[in-house]
C-alpha cells in the first residue's frame, strides 16, 4: 500500500467501523484478504478498485449480509460478524444501505416505500411514519412525489426515494454501492451533493463505493483502493490525485495498462 499499513493496534478508540483482519473466498477466488480497516464517525470514506475485487462485499459484511471467513467486524465498538440475525437487527437498524439497483419496491408508492423501515422495525403510530417519511423524501429533493409508483419516476428519482428510505430510522451510518451507476453527469452530481448534505446536516459516516471518481473528488474526506482482495491504497483524494503508483494512477485518470492493451490485440 502506498501509505503505511493498518493494523487493529492503529484503530482509533473512537471508530465507528472496524474490520480487523477479515478475508472472504467464494470457492477458490479470494474476495477479501485480511483487509484492516477502521472508519472515524462523521467521515466519509470512498472504496475504489476494479470490477470484482470486493467493493460491495465489504459493504455486505459492514452490515453483516455477509460473514468472514476469517477476521471480525466491528460496529460501534460492538463485534457483529459474530451475532445471530436476530441480535443483528439493533445494529442494522444503525446503518442505512443504498443498494445499486436502488430495489424499490414496484407495488408500493414512494411514501410507503419510504416508510418501510419504519413499519416493519418500529412501533410508531401510522400518522408519525408518513410524517418521517415525508419529511425525508424533502430532505432529498422530492416533497411532492409521495403519491406516484417508482415506475413513474426517473432514474435518478428513484435512486433519490431509496436514499430517503436509507435514512427513514435516523442511522448513524450510510453505505452506498455505486450510487451513480446508470445516471448522467448532472443527476450523478445530485446524487453527489445529497451525500455531502447528508454528511453534514444527519452527521452520518458515509462509506462510497464506486468507480466514478469525479464522485470521489466531491464527497470523500479518505480514499481506499482494493485489487486482489488486498487494501492497496489509503488516503486522501488530493493524495490519490498525486500518486505515483503506476497501477493506482491507470486506475484513476481511466486509462488501461499495456498489457490490458495487448490483451485486446
């Protein structure tokens, strides 16, 4: 790694997020390889690397949807890869997760896509929820479109409504797994400021994963790059601007080695 190693001694007292030693195989391809990493609250961190190397794996294990094989996962300074589903629940409700696809669900309208959280995992009275619910879908720019089917919505709205649904329970962290695939360059920066706003107005710990780096540049405070199942990369998105490191500066300005090259010959 261009910047000196991790390691559980080094994890700050106050770390929201903390993965000491975890690795991951799927049959004989290794996912994660004793990956070390410790996330401060209030920060946000942007997780980088090629397809497959284990971006959104990291993401799952941070939320337990997926258990080491090896190594453990801490959540505010509780380890959690180790707790049954049901004791998960408590920690999960402290995370929000935007997944890729966005995963609306088509027979509901926004508003009750958006109270979801708060059905099935409070106790709240149905006129409190639709009130949260709408008070988030303002948060992220979308007051008036309570009423309408995801269908009816563009792609950026929808990835808007599953944002609020992230938010519905008031976690102290977001996860968000490319939060800008499949949008265009303006509504990928909309996407961009709402993870700032977040940041700041909810006081969240925003973990990014994603392969858009203009996205990198606007909302990371530290920059992580994985290859092989390995961290190779930690620090600053000024820093990772700079880097000497020949595979990690392809990788940032987009342009293919010579030997990818030569594969295409």
């Amino acid at each position: 790694m261009e910047s000196r190693a991790f390691s559980p001694a080094d994890v700050a007292p106050m770390a929201l997020i903390e993965l000491r030693k975890v690795s991951k195989r799927f049959g004989r391809l290794v996912v994660l390889d004793e990956v070390d990493l410790s996330i401060e609250p209030g920060k946000c961190i942007a997780v980088i690397g090629a397809s497959g190397t284990g971006k959104s794996v990291l993401l799952k294990h941070i939320v337990g949807l997926l258990r080491p094989d090896s190594g453990e996962v801490y959540f505010g300074g509780q380890r959690i890869d180790d707790l049954s589903d049901r004791r998960l629940i408590d920690s999960r409700k402290r995370i929000g997760f935007l997944f890729q696809s966005g995963a609306l669900f088509d027979s509901m309208d926004v508003l009750d896509n958006v109270s979801f959280p708060l059905v099935e995992l409070t106790k709240k009275k149905p006129d409190e929820i639709r009130q949260i619910a709408a008070k988030k879908l303002d948060l992220v720019g979308l007051p008036d479109v309570g009423a309408r089917m995801p269908a009816e919505l563009s792609g950026g709205q929808r990835k808007r409504v599953a944002l609020a649904r992230a938010i519905a329970l008031d976690p102290e962290a977001i996860l968000y797994d490319e939060p800008t695939t499949g949008l265009d360059p303006i509504r990928s920066d909309v996407i961009n400021d709402l993870i700032v706003k977040l940041k700041h107005e909810m006081s969240v710990t925003s973990v990014v994963v994603t392969h858009d780096m203009q996205s990198v540049y606007k909302v990371a405070d530290r920059v992580v790059m994985l290859n092989a199942g390995k961290l190779i990369f930690d620090g600053t998105a000024d820093e990772i601007r700079k880097t000497s490191v020949s595979f990690v500066r392809h990788f940032v300005e987009g342009k293919a080695t010579a030997e990818e090259l030569k594969e295409l010959e």
